[in-house]
C-alpha cells in the first residue's frame, strides 16, 4: 500500500492499493479522453468508462480489451446533462473497480460563439454542461476520493478560460469557472491528499474542433494524452498541453486590453 | 480569410477542400460521401471533386470492435492506422498479413487502394485477406459486403478508391508471426535486365522482395539497384526484446528546388549503390526499417520542395518480355530520371475489380514536378498500354482519361457497380471526374 498525501507539486499520484491505479474517466469514448485511457490501460491501469452513450462506452470497452485485456473494468451511463445520472455513475464505478484512485473529466460541450449568440437555450446548457454540472460532478468524486484518503482529480479545462476572447467568451467563461475552482480545491485540499490535475489544452484535432481551421500549434489527442498522464502522475496542478501553450498564453495574459480589442484572437 | 485546401502526399494537385473529421463515421458519412484517412493518396484520389468542397476525415474512428486470438481475425472501424496495428499487436505476435511502404495509412485506406507490398508474390494484396466490410453506398444505405454478400460491390469496392462508398468497418486476417524482427538479404543488382531476373529468381525462396533501383544511372548501368529479401525472423535468431521505438523526425519546411536536383540525388544514388556489397550479405534488422524506410522522417515529401512530385506506379506483364521494363527506364532516363524507384514482381491479378497488381513487373518512380512531367507520363502511360499493363490509382495525378480506359478493360464493369449501387452520382472525387467523368 502506497498512500501519499504530501503537499509538494512533485507527490506522486495516490495508490491505495497495490501498483495497480483504479481510473474513472467521463468522456473516454471521443477524442482526448479515448487516447487517455487507451495510454492508460496500456500501462496497466483498471479503467472503468462513463459516457453518455451505452452503446459507444459499449464499443469502447471492446475497443480496450482487444487492445489490453482485463483493462477495462466496465461502462456506465453518465451525462453532464443530467447530474442525477453522477451518483449512480460514480457508484457503480467504485463498485466494480473495488475503489476509486483517480477520476477524469474530458467531458464538455463546445459550440462557436456565433452559435451561442444566436441560442440563447444553447448557451444554457452549455454553461451548465461545463460549469455547474462539472463542478457538481468533481463534488461527488471528490467526496467520494478523500473518503478513501485522497486520490486524483484529472479536469479538462481549456486555455480559452485564460482571457477574455473575442471567438470564444462564453465558452471561455465557462471554462474560467471551472480553472478557478480547480484551483481552490488545489488550495484547500492538497494537503489532506486530494491531488487536483487542472489540465488546459490549446487547440487539439479532434471532433469538437471538426471544421475549424486548424491554427499554428495544433496537436493531436495522443501527444496530449502522453503528457496528461505525466502530470496525473506527479500530481502537477496545472499542465498546458501541448506544452507551446504554456508560452502561448504568458503572452496573450500580458497583452493590454486594447490589443485584445484589435485582435481576433 | 485564406481558403482551406487539400492535396495528395505528392502535394501536387492541391484543391479547395476540408476534411471534417469525427468518431461517428456513420453520422459523417450521412452527408460527406468520399471518405480520406491519412491522405498518402499521392494524387487526387482522396480530394473532393470540383464544387463538392469537404471530405470525411476517418482518422478519430480508429477503434477495434472485435479481435480473436485463435484466428488473427479483426474487426476494426475504417480510420484505425497500421501504425496503430503495428504498435499494439506485433509484440503479441501478429502482423498485418500485407502491407504497403508507410504504416502511416488507414485501414480504409488499404482497402480502398487494394495495396500490396513485399509479399505480393506470395500473399497478394491486402483485399485477398479482407473477409467483409461495411460501406455506407451512395443512396445512403450501409451494406455489409463479403464475397457471399453483395459480392459486386464487394469486389468493387477493393481497390476502388472510396468511389462506391465509404468503407465504416472492415474485418480481415492478421497473420501470425514468428517474431518481431525481419531477417533481411541485401544484394547490388547491375542494372534492369539483370533485376528482372533477379526478382523472378528470388520469389521461389523468399516470402517478401523489393527492389531499390537508381532512377537517373543510364548506359550499361540503367536500372541498377539493391534487391532487398526478406522473412520474419525465427525466434531462435530473432533478439528477445521488442523491437524498440524509432524516432520520428520531422522536415519543419520545403528544401529549395535545387537541393534535390539529379546531381545531389545521382551522388546519393552511387553512394548509396557503394554502400552495399557486390556479395549478398543479411541480418536481422527492425521490421520498420525493412518495411517502411521512408518512414522515419515526417513530411519527407517537403525535400521536392514547394512544386511537389508525383509518383508513377505501373506494372508491366511478364508475358510482354523484358523490353518493356528497359523502355521505361530508357525513356525515363532520357527524360530527367526518378529520383527514387522501386521495383518488385507482382503475382497474380487480386479480388479487387480495379486491383492494380497483375503478373508482372511493378515499377514505382518519384518524379519531381516539372514542365515537362506530363509529357514523361503521357510518355510512360503509352509504353504501358502498348505492354499490356496499367497503372496504380493510388498513386495517379497526371494520366489522361483516354489513357486510362485504354489500359482498363475492367473500368465498364467497374463503373456498372459505381452506376448501381450510387445512382444519382453523389460520390465523387478529384481523380474519379479527371478519369471518368464522374
């Protein structure tokens, strides 16, 4: 048994029982999420998949036994739509992993800012989806971590929560809610060994950002997924990926605001 | 703001397109019926016809549904890379049964273009191990295709460039190998005549050969080369550790035109044909490194610099002779050379109604993008109709449609299949409207 609660940036993720780490993740059928947990149990780790969709959680468990078997320790439904689904999701996660070390979020919901402009039920739900509905969620989990004397918390926030910007501010705005009260939990409970990962990435190739042109700098989800998975690792509160972003956004936080006004970005 | 566009790997054409990429293939090939994976089409083949502006990426639908042990028999979703396939069951023993020179393709990809590789004489191409698909058809429907169901459009669709749907989910054979690591025979070839033989020759005892052949040395040294053969190692004589990860570099931006001029190619060419011995000589060497040793480098392509190039890839039947072979080369060398060749010996035709390989002698040139490159195809393309042979789709940017259909006897049937199963002519692409009009 390997428990570790220390307070340095560096502590090591926490491991209640032997070497073998017990991961939940919403969001693991798509994008960021499936190369995360593929990387996951690959190395070994017993994941157990929570999505909105049983029959895509349903594939993707397939998807990870052929890959690594055993891995996969099963599937529940869970929507951040729907935070009565979160208790139960999480229940059954714990039940069938025999404990929880660490819980992922890579779900969210993503739309244009001209979209959420034009709809206003659309910009409801989305700032539902990615603020109070997340955050309920990470509530859950992290009752349910510190019960068992601590664990990780893996969040997928977004660099669009850095600054105020023009062609993402209300999804930027949810995601900046969500950044600081990462941070708080950081704060607050590090010490009593609840590990909070506050993961930003910039702009990644994956079905959210179908159709947008892809800037400079763009990544795909495995690169991202190998550096998450450093971070979960060492407990680093913060981690830009891919890591260019981490410079990206001293600049963009430094620029005055009438730059921000001119600029599109 | 700049218009988005797509080329082929060759980077040459270059047309206005996006490719809209998601997990849901079955939602995204709703509306985007020509379907792209990793885009190592060197030509057109996987860019959107004039006026339809977006393809349907693959790539993100990349899991495996289903996979057996006892029988090496998978079942995966189209955008699922070899690269993928390579990392995740070689170290347990499997490998794809045939596999063309990148791992860097799609399983969808592999499908649609029929591809062969080292082992074509023995193996044939990549559909001959292709138990079903399923592929979302023009009219909308999505059909599971085996040579008991839908048997046309199954044959069709192998080897027919996305053209009568897009593949969502195939099933095939991995083959069972001995170990992880190749044992790799390398011998210096004189020159063409000399290769034809050699190749023949070497088929009976090997189970994978290829050919790398200088594309600019002329006189009495025309078509010189390595012919590299090659077998999974034994266990016994294979390392007992995994084969370790290899680097990838990456080219960050275009060589100038001139660094890959004949010159610096010709001087690489003679080192390179000096390096090996005029004696065979083996070892064990890295799977990659014998099957994709181009690979290594990311955007190799940039080396042609800004203009592009294009691949060349046709196969001349044995029962044409040799002379066909020595043509090519001849009138290829005449005109400025390749600057990289392969050549390889072919087996028979596959299942595929337009598969490419037939019995014969497969040449395949990089010809860097001049004035005068149309000529040399137009050139190229006519010593291969007057041979009995034809050309790779794959591979194509440049040949004429009245070339094509005359090196084709198989495109009417072909096209009676596309004209069934996709009767309004939603599917559509770059290389299908030069070739056939639609």
């Amino acid at each position: 048994m390997t428990l570790t609660g220390g307070s340095g940036a560096r502590s090591p993720c926490v491991c209640l029982d032997g070497d073998v780490r017990r991961v939940v993740i919403l969001g693991a059928t798509k994008g960021m999420g499936r190369a995360v947990v593929r990387k996951m149990a690959a190395r070994g780790d017993r994941v157990f998949l929570l999505g909105r969709n049983l029959e895509d959680l349903r594939t993707s468990v397939m998807d990870l036994d052929a890959r690594a078997a055993g891995a996969a320790a099963g599937y529940a439904e869970c929507d951040l739509e729907r935070p009565e689904t979160f208790a139960p999701a999480l229940d059954q996660a714990g039940t069938a992993l025999g404990g929880i070390d660490i819980v992922v979020i890579t779900a969210a919901l993503f739309a244009s800012q001209d979209a959420l402009e034009a709809d206003a039920e659309l910009m409801r739900r989305l700032l539902s989806a990615n603020f109070t509905n997340t955050v309920a969620f990470c509530e859950l989990a992290r009752r349910r971590l510190m019960a068992r004397g601590g664990g990780t918390l893996c969040v997928f926030s977004s660099v669009a929560g850095e600054r105020g910007r023009k062609p993402v501010i209300l999804y930027g705005a949810s995601k900046a809610g969500l950044t600081r009260y990462l941070e708080g939990l950081d704060h607050k409970y590090r010490s009593q060994g609840l590990i909070t990962v506050c993961v930003k990435p910039g702009f990644v190739r994956t079905s959210m950002t179908a159709g947008l042109s892809s800037p400079p700098f763009a990544s795909d989800p495995e690169p991202v997924a190998e550096r998450v998975l450093r971070a979960v690792d060492r407990g680093q509160p913060v981690v830009y990926v891919p890591a260019i972003w981490f410079a990206i956004m001293i600049v963009i936080r430094s620029l005055p605001r009438f730059v921000m006004r001119r600029i599109g970005f | 703001m700049k218009t988005a566009v797509l080329s082929g790997w060759g980077r040459v054409p270059t047309v206005p397109g996006v490719e809209i990429r998601s997990e849901n293939l079955e939602q995204l090939t709703r509306n985007l019926p020509l379907a792209r994976g990793l885009g190592r089409a060197y030509g057109d083949a996987a860019l959107p016809a004039p006026g339809d502006l977006a393809v349907a990426g693959t790539t993100l639908a990349d899991r495996v549904l289903a996979f057996d042990p006892a029988t090496g028999l998978i079942t995966v979703e189209a955008g699922l890379s070899l690269d993928d396939i390579c990392r995740v069951f070689l170290p347990r023993g499997f490998f794809t049964p045939v596999t063309p020179g990148t791992r860097f393709v799609t399983v969808g990809g592999m499908v649609a273009a029929d591809v062969h590789g080292k082992n074509h004489h023995r193996e044939g191409c990549f559909g001959a191990h292709v138990t079903s698909f399923k592929v979302r058809i023009g009219d909308g429907r999505i059909l599971t295709c085996s040579l008991t169901e839908y048997p046309d459009l199954f044959r069709a669709t192998i080897g027919g460039m996305g053209l009568t749907g897009a593949i969502l989910e195939a099933t095939f054979r991995l083959s069972k190998v001995p170990s992880s690591w190749i044992y790799e025979e390398r011998q210096r070839i004189g020159g063409v005549d000399e290769f034809v033989d050699a190749l023949k020759a070497a088929a009976p005892v090997w189970p994978m050969t290829v050919g790398w052949i200088d594309g600019l040395s002329r006189g009495p040294g025309m078509g010189r080369g390595v012919l590299f053969c090659g077998r999974w190692a034994e266990a016994a004589e294979a390392p007992r550790h995994q084969p370790p990860q290899l680097r990838q570099v990456s080219l960050p931006v275009d060589f100038p035109e001139m660094a890959l001029s004949p010159h610096t190619v010709r001087a690489f060419n003679a080192l390179t044909y000096q390096r090996y011995s005029a004696s065979r000589d083996g070892g064990i060497v890295h799977p990659y490194t014998y099957f994709y040793p181009l690979d290594w480098i990311a955007h190799w392509t940039r080396m042609y610099g800004r203009r592009g190039f294009t691949q060349y890839q046709c196969v001349l039947p044995h029962a044409a002779g040799r002379e066909p072979v020595r043509d090519c080369f001849d009138l290829l060398t005449r005109s400025g050379g390749a600057f990289l060749g392969v050549i390889k010996d072919c087996g028979p035709e596959g299942v595929g109604t337009l598969s490419f390989p037939m019995p014969g002698i497969s040449l395949a040139l990089d010809i860097p993008m001049r004035d005068a490159t149309q000529r040399l195809i137009d050139g190229m393309n006519e010593l291969v109709i007057s041979a009995g042979g034809r050309i790779y789709l794959a591979k194509d940017a440049l040949t004429r449609p009245e070339h094509f259909r005359a090196m084709e006897p198989r495109l009417d049937e072909f096209l009676a299949v596309r004209r069934q199963y996709d009767p309004d002519r939603r599917i559509r692409s770059a290389q299908s409207v030069r070739l056939f009009g639609w």
